[in-house]
C-alpha cells in the first residue's frame, strides 16, 4: 500500500458538521431542483462541491487579516500583495479583481474583437463565457487523450502542437490575440501541462506575435506536477518551478480563492505596459480603484500570505496526495473514474457509471443528486449541463468528458472522511441500476448550471 503523508497541519478551530436522515436528504434535494448548487450548506455533510473559496486559512492568514489597511487607495496590503504577486508569479504588474472571473472580463474585454480565435487547453465555463460574451470563438487545442478517462498520460492538459499550429496557419495570428493556457485544467480533471510543452506553446505563439495568458488558478498543483513526474525538477523547489512556468507567459489569469488558499479575491497580471494601463482604467469600472480591485485590505494581506503558503513542499505534497488517497480507493473497488487522479478532485466517469442512461438523461447531474441522497455528500455536474450550448445553433454542446467532481477543499477535511466518501461512492455504483435520470425544468441561458433545476425521468 502506498504511504501518504500524514496532515501537516494541527487544527485549531472546528465547524461541527450535521448528519441528517435520508429521508430528509431527500426532501432537501428536491426542494433544491436535483441541482447541488443550490442546497443548503448545512444540510450538506461532507462538502465536495468545489475547492473555490473553501480552503481553510492558517493562522498566520487569520492573523494578516486583523492588520487590514481598509483605506479606500493605496492600502499596505496591497502593497505586500503586488510585492508578492510580483516575487512569485515573476509578473511586472497585477490588477487585484474581486475573484478569477474579475479577472477574465477585463482580459477579454481589453484583449479580444470581435470573430477573434481563442485556443485554450479544454474550456472553462466562465473562462469561455467572457470570451465569447466579447465576440471571441473559443478553440480546444488540448491533446486527444484528454478527452478519453482511461486514457493514462503523465500530462493529459498538454496543448497538441499540431491544433494549435493548425489554427493559426487557418485562421492567421492576428486573429488569435492570445492563447489561454489553463495550468492544471479543471474540466480535464485537474491534469497537468508539462514544463516541455509550456515551453514549446510560448515558443509557437511567440514566433507568431501571440501572447500567452496562463489561467493560472491551481498553478502550484501544477508545479508540485512537474517536479513529481518531469525530468529533471525532482531538486528544483516548487517555487522556482512555479517562476519558470510562469516566465514562459506574458500574463495571467487568477482565481485566488483556489491555489493563493483564500475564500475571496483574485487577480489579472501582465508583463507588458500599455496592457497595465488600460487594466487599471478598465478596474475602475468593473472592481474597484487599482489598489483594491474589490478587495478588502484584510483578504488582500491573507492572500499574500496564503501565496507564501502554497509553496510550501508539505502543505502541497500532503494537498495532492490526499486526493490520490480517495482516487487510489475508488481505482481499487473498480468504480470508472478519470485517470490518472487529478490535483484538486477526484472525477468520476458518469457514462459508465450510469451506463443505462443516455448524455440527454443528464447522468452526471443524476449522479451527484442520488450520491448526496444516499450520504450527504455534495459533489458538481461537469458535464452536458455545466457546458451550456452553442451561441450560435443553440444546441446543446456535448463534451466527450460527462463527469461528477468530488472536490477536495484544501486544509479542511482528514483521510477518515475521505474514507466514508469513498465507501459512499462504491456502495452506490454497487447499486447505480437504480439511478435515474433527470430533465430540465428551468434552464437559465448563460452559466445555466448554477442555477437551473431538475426532475426525475
Ligand atoms: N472554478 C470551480 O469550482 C468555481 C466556480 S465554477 C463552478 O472549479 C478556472 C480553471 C476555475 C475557475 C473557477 C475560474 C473562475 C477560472 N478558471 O470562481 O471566478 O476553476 O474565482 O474563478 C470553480 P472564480
């Protein structure tokens, strides 16, 4: 049996979680339309849904956030954030945004005219969402087996050379204002992209004057990546790992509530000047003045602290090895789950876990209903629903991928819950011919997973 490392953290404060009955899971789910967004968190007893926002901070964070500057410019604390920012993503200027999406409008506004081609390694709903809400046409450069489950790659987000060349000779590159590389990438199931292949998607672009944009939301699960499985970083620090990936880009994209281990805040980053100054007039209107970006003073001083944090071997070793635990147990009970195991989740296939269901009987929104009625967990559809459907046609966008997250938030729960969730998964697909599906009853037209609500077939 592998040896994970033990939690290398003591915990000092605790949240007492509520049990209900089934029958009472039951209610909750169908009052909350069969969508788990839209339950109520206490009536949720081990929470998956997402590691956005959910990571429990340090003392030291909770310490930062009594020294919160709340003047309205020129907080301190943006200043150790911009310094942080600054010391270990390696970028010249940031704009604070109040999360990752804040980030992104400004991106694509100041970036994208209309008809433009954005490449990116697998979609993100909110990534594409801005895109195209700025008349961009997002493009999957990512290489094939990322879109098979089983298929086993040491880095299954690499970007496929070949696609992304063969968009530009298409298209031309002033048509491709820049390239959004996602470091992991989430809808794949929080793969990886090698060091070799961002090296080789900046010398491409480059070439061609196309910019890289990292989407760098859960960059450090990358780097720990890198140095596991890449030759020749097994000595080099996370740190260092993460400045190298990083100075391959011009710019970033970042949601801190996911890797900078804060429940708010985020930011867009850039090397070049011009960019820098129309990002703090551009702020101004979305977020906030330049040196809060909607941002209190206190969650800025946390996320710099938090930044410092997750470098740290032991915190990221024992975040990424702690979802292989859960992975590793589903794989030994022969429960169909994307492969290898991911830096944030763990994924399960709900085509073949629901193989009597069709992609139309939504499987993977079924999936996470029936999984939170029989145990309380909460887990996220990533699947036909959380891909929305076509601008153009209007129909439905069918990914390959239709999967439920069972995600980890990082520093909150032990290896004896990862237990019981385990047991809970294999005990329903023991009993998955009983789950069926389910069908829209209101479908809101953008984003439509967060909000829209379901029946039983
Ligand atoms: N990700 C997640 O649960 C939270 C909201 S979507 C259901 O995975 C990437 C790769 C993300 C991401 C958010 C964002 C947006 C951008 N890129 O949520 O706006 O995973 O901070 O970040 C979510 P914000």
């Amino acid at each position: 049996m592998k040896n994970y490392p033990a939690e290398p953290f003591r915990i000092k404060v605790v949240e007492m979680m509520k049990t209900m009955s089934k029958e009472e899971r039951q209610i909750a789910m169908e009052e909350a339309g069969f969508n788990t967004f839209l339950l109520k968190s206490e009536d949720v007893y081990i929470d998956l849904l997402t590691d956005s926002g959910t990571t429990a901070m340090s003392d030291r964070q909770w310490a930062g956030m009594m020294i919160g500057d709340e003047a309205y410019a020129g907080s301190r604390n943006f200043l150790h954030l911009d310094a942080t920012v600054k010391e270990y993503y390696g970028f010249k200027h940031m704009v604070p945004t109040h999360q990752g999406r804040g980030a992104e409008n400004l991106l694509s506004r100041l970036k994208i005219k209309s008809g433009d081609i954005i490449p990116g390694n697998m979609y993100f709903t909110t990534t594409r969402y801005h895109q195209e809400a700025n008349g961009g046409i997002f493009k999957d450069v990512i290489i094939d087996e990322a879109h098979d489950p089983q298929a086993i790659h040491p880095f299954k987000g690499n970007v496929d050379i070949r696609k992304l060349q063969r968009l530009i000779d298409e298209f031309g590159a002033e048509r491709i204002p820049y390239v959004c590389l996602a470091v992991t990438v989430n809808l794949a199931g929080g793969q990886p992209v090698s060091m070799q292949n961002i090296h080789e998607v900046s010398e491409l672009c480059h070439k061609h004057g196309i910019e890289v944009f990292f989407d760098a939301t859960r960059c450090v699960e990358n780097a720990y990546f890198i140095k596991k499985r890449e030759e020749g970083y097994k000595h080099v620090s996370i740190k260092d790992i993460l400045l190298e990936m990083m100075s391959y880009g011009d710019g970033a994209t970042m949601s801190g509530k996911k890797d900078c281990m804060v429940n708010i805040g985020g930011f867009l980053a850039m090397n070049d000047e011009e960019l820098f100054a129309r990002s703090k007039e551009l702020v101004v209107v979305f977020e906030g003045m330049p040196s809060y970006g909607g941002m209190a003073g206190r969650d800025m001083e946390a996320m710099a602290i938090g930044i410092k944090e997750s470098v740290d071997y032991a915190y990221i070793s024992h975040r990424v090895e702690q979802v292989a635990y859960l992975g590793d147990q589903l794989i030994a009970a022969g429960v169909p789950v994307v492969q290898p195991i991911g830096g944030h989740a763990v994924f399960l296939d709900a085509r073949k876990f629901l193989s009597h269901l069709t992609q139309d009987q939504l499987p993977a929104q079924a999936l996470a209903a029936h999984l939170y009625i029989e145990s309380g967990v909460r887990s996220m559809e990533r699947g036909i629903v959380s891909a929305g459907r076509n601008k153009e046609t209007k129909e439905h966008h069918r990914p390959k991928l239709e999967l439920v997250r069972l995600t980890i938030p990082r520093r909150v729960y032990t290896y004896a819950h990862m237990d019981l969730v385990a047991d809970a998964v294999i005990s329903l697909y023991q009993n998955r011919e009983k789950i069926t599906g389910l069908q829209f009853v209101y479908e809101p037209p953008m984003l439509r997973f967060f909000n829209a609500r379901f029946k039983l077939l």
